[in-house]
C-alpha cells in the first residue's frame, strides 16, 4: 500500500462523513451537534461528533480534491 492509495482512502473517508444529514441519521441516534456543544467535548464521542461537523463544513474543498484525484487517476491510468 503506497501514500498514493492511503490518501485515496483518507478522502473516501472524508466523503463519507460529509454526506451524513444530521436530522435525518444523527440526531435519533443522540449523535446531534447541538446536544455536544457544551463542556463534552472531551470525550471520543463528542470529538467525533466535531470531526463530522467540521468535514460537513468542508464541501466545497472536499469537491475540489475529488477533481483532482479523479483527473490524476484519469492521466494516470
């Protein structure tokens, strides 16, 4: 596995944390933004939470490194 394919992967990542809706998938399951805006953040769960936040804020650079990685798989082969 070479840095090439773990940043692929990485960005596979990225997508996926991006496209989750918070009231339809995240807020039943107590995984809402606003119930972790407090002092729990600390924890895993909370930090996490900021982590889908922040990638959802993220879009249009998401989209951006989706071109190019698809121009060089393109060039590439």
């Amino acid at each position: 596995m070479g840095l090439w394919t773990l940043l692929e992967g990485l960005l596979l990542l990225a997508n996926s944390l991006a496209i989750l809706n918070e009231d339809r998938f995240l807020a039943p399951r107590g995984w809402s933004f606003s119930d972790f805006s407090g002092g729990k953040t600390k924890t895993s769960k909370g930090q996490l939470i900021g982590l889908i936040n922040a990638t959802q804020y993220l879009r249009v650079p998401l989209a951006l490194l989706n071109s190019i990685c698809i121009i060089v798989k393109l060039v590439s082969g």
